[in-house]
C-alpha cells in the first residue's frame, strides 16, 4: 500500500474528472492509514475546486474521525459548491 498511495494521491490532481474519481474511490476502499495521507490537506487548501472535491470525497469515503475538522474547513470554502 506504501507503494500505490502517492500515486493515488498524485492522481487526484489529474486533469481527468474520470481519473480523479476513481482516485478517490481507490482511497476510499484501501481504507490507508492516516500516516499515508498526509497530503490530504494540502489538496483540501487547493484553489482549484475539482481537486478539494476529489480529496474531500476520497475522505468521505475512509471510515476515520480524524478528517473530520479538515473537511469541515474544506467544506466552508464558498468555491467548493
């Protein structure tokens, strides 16, 4: 998993809608440690919007409370809609 993480991490950048979703979902059912992540936040601060939604879904989708305030701040952003 150390491995496939920071590219799957990288691919939420990707241009492609279609690449940066299945990034997420990818995250989502690794379930990765939250050591693995931590760029996470970096992408929730992102300006482009398509990329803070890419990582707040890959978020959503690992059963961790300790995401909870990043995305909670993520989420405040009046661009993120």
């Amino acid at each position: 998993m150390k491995e496939v993480m920071p590219r799957l991490l990288h691919a939420l950048t990707d241009p492609s809608q279609a690449v940066r979703r299945a990034a997420s979902e990818a995250i989502g059912e690794l379930d990765p440690p939250s050591e693995l992540l931590r760029t996470m936040p970096d992408l929730l601060a992102s300006p482009d919007v398509e990329i803070k939604r890419s990582a707040m879904l890959a978020l959503l989708q690992i059963e961790s409370s300790a995401w909870l305030a990043s995305l909670r701040k993520a989420m405040q952003d009046p661009d993120a809609d």
